[in-house]
C-alpha cells in the first residue's frame, strides 16, 4: 500500500469521525454534551501524544534502524489510532448518557 492510500483512508476516516462529533453536539443542547465531547477529545489527545511519543523514542533508539517511509506509516497510525479514540470514546460517553 502507498504512503497516499493511507494518507487518504485516515483523511475520509478522519471527516467520518468529526461528523459524528457534529451530530453528537447538534443532538445535545446540554450542558452534558460538552463535557462529553471536552472528555472524548481529551481521551484522544493523550493517545496522540503517548503514540508520538513512542514513535519519537523509536527514532532516536540507535539500535532500531528506521527508513522515513515506516515513521511516515507509524506517524498515520498514531493519528488513526487518534482519531478511532475519539469515536470511540464519543459512542460510549453518548451511549452511557442516554441510558442514564
């Protein structure tokens, strides 16, 4: 697979996420639909981060040898794995506040 067809599926994977993330904040005039989204972003920024950061301290490791094109890969999977928390996160949250 090349780098552009990954680059693509995390980009429509991407938009199909903050779509739902719009729904969600249409559907709830709630005070408690913010603080959902609020949480479901910071759910996906702490594994943005820790992904970052383990791609950073496999680059630097001087006995894992690392081409540009696999950090290109690993980077886009950390933004997946990013971007699939927060839908992750906004369903259950949005899941859990309608049974409650």
């Amino acid at each position: 697979m090349s780098i552009d067809v990954a680059v693509i599926t995390v980009a429509y994977f991407i938009i199909v996420v903050l779509t739902y993330v719009i729904s969600v904040l249409k559907g709830s005039k709630d005070e408690r639909g913010q603080e959902i989204i609020n949480k479901a972003f910071n759910h996906a920024y702490i594994a943005l981060i820790l992904g970052l950061v383990f791609i950073y301290l496999l680059v630097i490791l001087p006995h894992i040898p690392i081409d540009s094109q696999t950090t290109s890969y690993l980077l886009l999977a950390s933004k997946f794995i990013s971007a699939l928390t927060l839908g992750g996160s906004l369903f259950i949250l949005n899941r859990k506040r309608r049974f409650e």
